[in-house]
C-alpha cells in the first residue's frame, strides 16, 4: 500500500460520524446568469499562489463572461464576519472553513446542500475524516479541502543528540536546551492546538458525550496529568509568551530561539521562503538541515495523539450564483488544483492526490503524524467553544502558573455550559 494513502485511510478511521438536526435544506440552482462575478473566500494563506491562479483561470476559461475573486479571510474572521456575510444579501458564494467550524455553520443554515454533487467532487476518493467534518445528519455540506497534522521541527544547528522517543523525553530534552535566548520547546500560552496532545498522549479527552449531555473532561485525572506536564513546559521549557499564540512560528525559528518547534507540516513552506520574500524564511540558515519528527507519545516507538486539523469548502446558502459556486467548488476538488494543494505540502482533499506530497522526510512525519489524530467534540455548539476563547484563556492561566486543577474545573464548566445549551 502506499504509505502516504495509508496514513491518510487512518485519519478518515478516526473521525467520528456527525449527528443532529437538519441543517440549511438549499434548493435546486437555478440557471446561471450570463456574466457575473464569483467571490471565494480562503483563510490565511495555506493555499499557494498557484492554486489561487489555476482556480481563477480555469474558471474564467471555462465560463466565458465570468470572473472569479478570491478574498483572503483570517481565521479571527471565520465567526462573527463569516456568520454575517454569510446571511447578509451581499454573501461570498465559496468559502472555505476550519474542520471544527464547519458543523456550526451547518447547523444555522448558511451552508448549501451538495450531498447531489458529492459524487461529481470526487466521492469515494475524498478523504474520508473530512467528509464527515462537512456531513450533518446524512446529508453533505461541506467538502474536504486540505488536511494538516501537527510534527515537531527543528534544526541540527540547535538541537544535537538523540531525538527524543517519549513525551517525558521530549519535555526532559526541551528543559534541557532552554536558556535565556532559546526555548527548547516553543509553546506560547493561547496554542491550544498543540496543548491537547498533552492532554490526550496522557489519556483524558476534551469532553464525552453521556446520552443528550455533554461531560466536561479537562479536570479528569488523566486530563490533569497532561496539563500538568504542560504547565512544566511552559514555566521551564520556553520563552514564548503566555499570552501568545501560534501565528508565525517561523519569525523565532529562523532567530535561532527555538529547540523544538510543533508546528503544521505546511509551516515548513514559511522556514523555507526566501530571505528576500515579503513573508522571509530562513533557507540559508536554520532552515538550511530542516528536519522534523512525530510528537512521541508516552510509550516508546508511539507516536502522541495530534490535533487533525484541516479546512472545508462549502457553497453559501444566499450564493447568488449557486450553479456557477459549483463549477467553482468542482475546480477546487479537480486534480490538477489538488495537486497544486499536495506539492505545497498540505494533504489534499482528495485521496489520490496524494501521490503528488513531496516524498522527503518531513511529509512522511506528517503522515505518520497524521496515523494517530483526533478532532474536537462533534457538536454543533462546538463553534461557540471556540469563539469564546476560553480554552486558551485557561492555559494562558496555566502557563502564568495558576492552579492547574482549579483552572481546569472552571474551563469544563464553562465548556458543559455552551455545549448543552
């Protein structure tokens, strides 16, 4: 089998299937208008330049009379600006959203119903834990678009000796490497991502559904020692802000100021930009023997459990346009566009794309990274979660050096809050 569809066959067994209520119904598209203008938005700027090119141009050369914008969103845009312009008059036709989001925009209503297209897009060769991010209660809204696991970075100029084969080696090793100008392990405060592998490497859960209740785990016994063991990392193993999050990970990096860095495996395209880029890497320097390695998890040769993370694309409900949306979403899930995703570094949304990751070291980690993955609680309040921040608001109490279990009893309560009301 190959490896890289191996590893991607694991992450689609991992997902859990989505339940709940019916979600935006949509209606057949009527026909599509001579000219027009189509609004996609992206986030962030994961999808390279090529892909953004190829998705215009084909589209454009496909539909005489049409054009085709793409608009840059930030991820702090992708709840209240997306909820509004997504039920404004003046809606994006194609957006793209985060795994965990996707569900929530379901659930109001702000997403087209494509289940009649899901074959057209690729069927049974899109990558299957995506799928069921955009599937609500049998019917698919959201398509797979580009999955992404979490690996450790990090340069042999800075970091020397055996690599690490457990967590408590890893932590040992990133204590070890820290001074006053470096962090052995770089983890600022508002990084929930990376803070669950703590969590669940240790074997606690976010939260657990019991019946119609949703059951708060972070001041488990398990979820404890995770937190505890972060907490150690973040008082003795780092310089990163408490308050800080993960944007830009590569500024420190490419500084020298970093042992380990757990990252995205696409933040390797940001070490390696060229110094004269508008965003500079480092290819001369830190970046020049990048390498990288799966988070190690508690028992020698296992890897950690990581966060799946990953985005999906959907058709807006109040597309104006929504036969041309699908001519667009249809290009997006295409080889030759997915292709462009997989050279970039991104696991594609589709399967047999992955024949075109770059077949050296550090996307094998992602993949084998990837193997052993898990996503947030599949709730329809889990977007609300998440917009209130409060995760990262406990572990920037913990990373101050607050009560690890009191701060923990608050966050599950505030959690069982939002996700049973």
């Amino acid at each position: 089998m190959n490896k890289k569809l191996g590893a991607l066959a694991l992450l689609g067994a991992s997902a859990v299937v989505l339940g709940g209520c019916a979600g935006g119904t949509g209606g057949t598209p009527e026909e599509a208008a001579e000219t027009g203008d189509l609004t996609v938005w992206l986030v962030g700027t994961d999808t390279p330049d090529t892909a953004r090119d190829y998705l215009k141009d084909t589209f454009e050369a496909e539909n005489e009379g049409w054009t085709l914008t793409v608009e840059e969103k930030t991820w702090a845009d992708t709840s209240e600006t997306y909820v509004a312009a997504l039920s404004s008059s003046d809606s994006p036709d194609v957006v793209e959203v985060g795994n965990t989001q996707a569900l929530g925009f379901i659930d109001q209503g702000l997403f087209l119903d494509i289940s009649d297209i899901q074959g057209d897009l690729g069927g049974d060769d899109l990558l299957p834990g995506l799928v069921d991010a955009g599937t609500y209660d049998g019917s698919f809204y959201a398509a797979p678009y580009y999955a992404g696991g979490r690996i450790v970075f990090y340069s042999p100029q800075i970091v020397t000796g055996e690599l690490p084969t457990t967590l408590d080696e890893y932590v040992a090793n990133g204590i070890a490497m820290t001074t006053d100008t470096v962090s052995g392990i770089y983890a600022p405060g508002k990084d929930w991502y990376n803070a669950l592998a703590y969590v669940w490497a240790h074997g606690g859960e976010i939260a657990v559904q019991d019946g119609d209740e949703w059951d708060a785990q972070f001041s488990s016994e398990e979820s404890l020692a995770g937190l505890t063991q972060l907490q150690e990392v973040y008082l003795n193993a780092t310089n990163a802000p408490a308050d800080g999050d993960e944007a830009d990970p590569q500024v420190p990096f490419c500084a020298g100021e970093i042992g380990y860095l757990s990252a995205p495996g696409w933040v390797k395209w940001s070490i390696l930009a060229p110094a004269d880029a508008e965003n500079p890497g480092c290819p001369d320097t830190y970046g020049a023997d990048l390498a990288a390695f799966p988070l190690p998890g508690m028992t020698a040769g296992e890897t950690a459990p990581i966060f799946a993370g990953g985005s999906n694309v959907a058709i807006a409900q109040k597309s104006s346009s929504p036969e041309m949306a699908q001519a667009a979403l249809e290009i997006m899930l295409s080889e030759g566009y997915q292709k462009l995703l997989a050279e970039g570094g991104l696991t594609p949304g589709l399967i047999s794309a992955a024949q075109y990751l770059p077949d050296d070291a550090i996307t094998q980690a992602q993949a084998t990274a990837l193997a052993n993955s898990k996503f947030t609680p599949m709730s329809p309040n889990w977007g609300e979660v998440e917009k209130a921040l409060i995760i990262p608001d406990a572990l920037v109490a913990i990373a101050q050096g607050g009560d690890v279990e009191q701060i923990a009893t608050e966050l599950d309560e505030a959690i069982e809050a939002i996700l049973n009301d």
